[in-house]
C-alpha cells in the first residue's frame, strides 16, 4: 500500500501580539467613611473640646486689666470731701403766724486751701409733707433779727453769710436766720430741717436735722 504521508505542516511562528504598552494606573485612596450620626468616636470628641473651648489664661489676664481699668476710672473720678458740715442746734420764734428760725452749724475745712460760701439756703418739711425753702437773711439784718427775737440769742455765734472765706484746716462755728410762712407750733412739729452751703469751685455741703421727740 502506498505510504499515505500527511504533508508536513507549515510551523506557525508563534510571535506576540503586540499590544500598546500602557502604564499601570495608581489606585485611589479611598475617602475615609464619614462616621455616622448617631456614632462620634471619642477621640473626635476630646479633640473637639480642645480646640472651641478659649485658653483659660488670656481670659483671666482680660480680666484682670478690665478690673484695673475700672478701679482707676472710678478713683479718678470720686470727688473728696471739702468739708463736713453739721447742725448744732435749732431754735425758733413766733413772727405773726411766721417762723423766725436760727440755725447754727458747725463747718470743718478739711482741705488745702481756703472755702468761700457762695450761698445759703435752708428748707423744712412739715409734719403734712410740705417743703418751705428760705435763703439764709443778710448779715447786716441778722443782728437786727436776734435783738427783735430773743428766743433767737439762744443759737447766738458767728454769723454764717455769703462770701465767708474759711481758711484752711480750720472750723467755723455759726448761725444763719431764716423765715418761713408757717405757725411755730407746726414749725416744733416738723419732719426734718435741711441746711445746703454752696461753696466756689467745690461741691454743695448738706446736712439735716431730725427734731428729738419730746418726752
């Protein structure tokens, strides 16, 4: 039988594929979860605090210099005493359904330098809550009044006028007259007598006295 050869096949050049070189991409990190609603690790929490709560010493230092601050404006702006002024003693007459009243005071000078009166006046107040104000009469007339009301002599010192100059760290014992359109009797009966001296250049000087109730 004839030899039945299978032609010999072809090799196949096995030759690669050529395919474009492409360069490996770089994988994204991935965005970190969110933590959910209802779920805030704890170190998120502390390190929340530590960066909205304020640092305690700048505040403590803000208040310190606030507290200064104040403390200076306010020393700075209080008005020392010029003087003190008290009243010594109270005493009235009858006038014709008036009251003539004398009041003497004493005034203390407590600072440097000299106080000149610029003006005085006195005010009552009743027993019904009405005010009377009357300023302090001349001292030409206030020894014609003392002579004319000898109950007056009782309250007798200096008197107590306009333009006064009050030397310095010095006291002033004396008496100013006033009127007022009231009945002794109602005048006896009073809440309160109030005496202002207004100074020159310094602050008005009050003081008040209270009638002691008659046993």
């Amino acid at each position: 039988m004839p030899d039945e050869t299978t032609p010999n096949a072809q090799p196949t050049s096995s030759q690669p594929s050529a395919s474009p070189t492409t360069k490996p991409q770089a994988s994204k990190p991935q965005a970190a979860s969110a933590p959910s609603a209802g779920h805030i690790p704890i170190t998120e929490e502390m390190d929340s605090a530590k960066w909205t709560l304020p640092p305690i010493v700048p505040l403590l230092v803000a208040a310190v210099l606030v507290a200064i601050v104040v403390s200076v404006v306010v020393f700075s702006n209080k008005t020392k005493p010029s003087a003190s002024l008290a009243i010594t003693k109270v005493v009235s007459a009858a006038q014709e359904g008036n009251t003539m009243v004398a009041i003497q005071i004493k005034l203390d000078n407590q600072v440097e330098g000299p106080l000149w009166i610029k003006e005085i006046k006195a005010e009552v107040e009743t027993a019904d809550g009405k005010k009377y104000s009357d300023s302090a009469a001349p001292g030409v007339d206030a020894p014609r009044y003392m002579e004319a009301f000898p109950p007056l002599a009782e309250a007798k010192a200096d008197w107590l006028r306009e333009d006064l100059k009050i030397p310095t760290k010095t006291s002033f014992n004396g008496v100013a007259i006033f009127s007022y359109p009231v009945a002794k009797t109602a005048f006896d009966a009073r809440r309160q007598v109030t005496l202002r001296i207004q100074l020159y250049d310094r602050p008005t000087l009050v003081a008040t006295n209270v009638p002691t109730p008659a046993p």
